[in-house]
C-alpha cells in the first residue's frame, strides 16, 4: 500500500494509482537526497509518518466520495513540500526533462538505477556530447522510425563514431524515406521522412 492512502484506506477501501509524474518526483528527490542535498524526505515511511504535515487540506479537502478518492493525484501535494530553492536545485541536479536537440521534452524515466530516455534516433542527430543527469550520463534508447528500439547507450559520441555505421546499413533498408547521414553530428535532427519519390 502507497503510504499517501492509509489515512482514507479504512474509508473508501482502496488506493488510487499513483501518476506516473508523482512516481518520477519522488524518485528524482531520492536521487538528489542520495547526492547529499538536503531535501524532504518521499520515502514511504517519511510520508507516512508526516501525514497531517503534507496530505491535510488544501490537498483533500475537495474529496467527498470514493469518486474522488479514485481520481486523486498526489503530484501537487508532494511538490508543496518543496521551496523554491529546493525546487531549482533539483531541477539542476535531476531534471524533469531532457531538452531534446529539435526542443521537444522528453520526460526522463527515474524509476530504474539509471535515469533514462527513449527517442528517435533522427531526433539526435548534431547531438555531440552525451546528455547528463547531475554528473552521470542518461541512458539513451535511440528508436526507429517505428518507435523500435535499436540502440541503448551511455555514451552518443561513442555511438555515432563505432556502431552508428552498422545500424545506418540497416536503417537504410528498412526505412529508405527516412534520413541516413554518414556524419549524424553534422546533420540537423528531424522527425521528418523525406516526401515520396525524392531520394
């Protein structure tokens, strides 16, 4: 049982599904705490154990049914435990988004022991330094313009300058309308295939 619905549990006999952003906030916050930043602590028992400090009114007072128990989203009362200073410095050392190279957010995966991120791989090109979540490097799946992965990486320079070739080869193959570069630090990121009947 997630700490956050003990409290109604007894009342309304279940607990809502905690949000996926609610999920990567506290798992971000344990990043940053095991950093050594001096944050709130999310963990289940600290939750749990300060109820009446986080989880009272303004967060339930609109619930008046099991209704809307089931629709709860814990995400606003878990950030009102953070100030804005705590806010920025996480933001820094374990952002929400990485800022893809075309200026889309991708919102990284904090779940795993490695932050992550799935892209197209088109959607990296030019990208010449490995993106980083405070001093580690984000793990990448690149995917195919079917959303397939084909290449999981710590290190994108690594990738372009070794096996980038092979997949390339293969690409090619399979997905002719889409843009293949030689040199993919060189080339702009795109989400685009080319129109039919061009080369």
């Amino acid at each position: 049982m997630h700490a956050p619905c003990v409290a109604v549990f007894a009342i309304w006999g279940g607990c809502p599904p905690p949000a996926p952003a609610a999920q990567r906030l506290r798992a971000r916050v344990a990043l940053a705490r095991d950093a050594g930043e001096a944050l709130p602590d999310m963990s289940d028992e600290a939750l749990l154990a300060s109820l009446e400090d986080w989880l009272m009114p303004p967060h339930l007072g609109r619930i008046r049914t099991a209704s809307d128990w089931k629709g709860f989203d814990i995400l606003p009362a878990l950030q009102s435990m953070l100030d804005w200073d705590q806010t920025q410095r996480l933001n820094t050392l374990a952002p929400p988004h990485f800022i893809t190279p075309l200026g889309r957010k991708i919102p990284i995966d904090y779940a795993g022991d490695t932050p992550e991120i799935s892209l197209r791989l088109q959607e990296m090109f030019g990208q010449k330094t490995h993106p980083m979540v405070g001093r580690a490097p984000l793990k990448v799946t690149l995917l195919s313009p079917a959303q397939r992965p084909v290449q999981t990486t710590l290190d994108i320079p690594g990738f372009w300058a070794s096996s980038y070739a092979d997949v390339r080869k293969d690409m090619r193959g399979r997905y002719p309308r889409h843009p293949w570069p030689e040199d993919p630090t060189q080339a702009d990121p795109t989400l685009r295939a080319k129109p039919r009947g061009k080369s």
